[in-house]
C-alpha cells in the first residue's frame, strides 16, 4: 500500500489508538519511509479506544480536506471497542459512542476501508464498516495486492486518480 502511495504521490498519515486515546504518529507526509517507520513501531495490545481513533481521523481528514487534498481513512483494527470517549472501560457505552462517530465520519463523506486484524474475523469490525459505509476487508484472508487494488479502488471512489 505505501509502495503505490508513494507512486501516486499520495500524503500518507498514521494514528495509533490504544490504552485510553489516539494518537497522531505522523503527520501527512509523502515520505515513504517516515511512513513505514511509523507503522513499524505502532504499538499494539490494551484497550481499543476506537471512538478517539474515529474522531481523531475525522479532525485530521478535515485538515486535508482544507488543504485541498481527498482523504482516505484505512483503519487497522479488529474493531472491538471498549474504551469510552473519556477513556474508561465501558464497552456497552465505547460501542455506542463508536457506531455515532463512525457515522459522523460517513455523514462527512469521507472514504474509508476497514482491514480486519482478528486472529479469526468475529464481526466487530464487520459492524465497523458498515457503520463507516466502509469496505470490509478480514486480514487472514487479504493479501498484499488484494489490500492494495481496495486501497486503490477506494481512493478512485474518494475522487483521487491513481
């Protein structure tokens, strides 16, 4: 995936969410390897506070947005919500306040892709994407250029050239 964004000239941004929040890892950038060395050291494991993640990706792509740019959020996830938007472990509530900003981010109109990262796909982040309008795609079962043609695909969709 970064190999073509860095073909098409794409600006490439990463944010990681874990434990209690989200986090901007990098900036846009067309670096390739700022890029990679990003998702390299993305950090892994503890809560999943996918509504901070949601909002903090929404916040990001507006900026591009601005910036005259077409934004294509792909989230790696195995979408399993339970960190709250104040960073408490509820997942009744994280699930809730998820599905609202996963749609605030749709109503926006924004692309986006879901890749699955469960060990065995269980529908948490099937429901994602179809709260995103977001194409689903499970992980186990993806490979590169499959991952890569979507990505490709989508940001077509999104009104970028490839």
């Amino acid at each position: 995936i970064l190999a073509d964004c860095y073909v098409r000239r794409d600006r490439v941004a990463v944010i990681a969410f874990r434990s209690k929040s989200a986090e901007i890892l990098l900036h846009p950038t067309r670096s390739l390897q700022r890029a990679k060395r990003s998702l390299a050291e993305l950090p892994g494991g503890g809560g999943t506070p996918l509504t901070a993640a949601i909002e903090t990706t929404l916040a990001l792509a507006d900026q591009v947005k601005r910036t005259g740019g077409v934004p294509l959020a792909v989230f790696l996830t195995d979408g399993r919500a339970n960190i709250t938007r104040d960073g408490t472990p509820d997942k009744a509530k994280a699930l809730s306040e998820t599905e609202s900003a996963a749609k605030a981010l749709r109503a926006s109109g924004i692309k986006s892709l879901v890749i699955d990262l469960s060990d065995r796909p269980e529908g948490a982040a099937k429901t994602l994407a179809a709260a995103l309008d977001a194409l689903y795609l499970p992980l186990p079962h993806a490979e590169a250029n499959t991952i890569s043609n979507h990505v490709g695909a989508a940001m077509k969709s999104a009104g970028r050239s490839s």
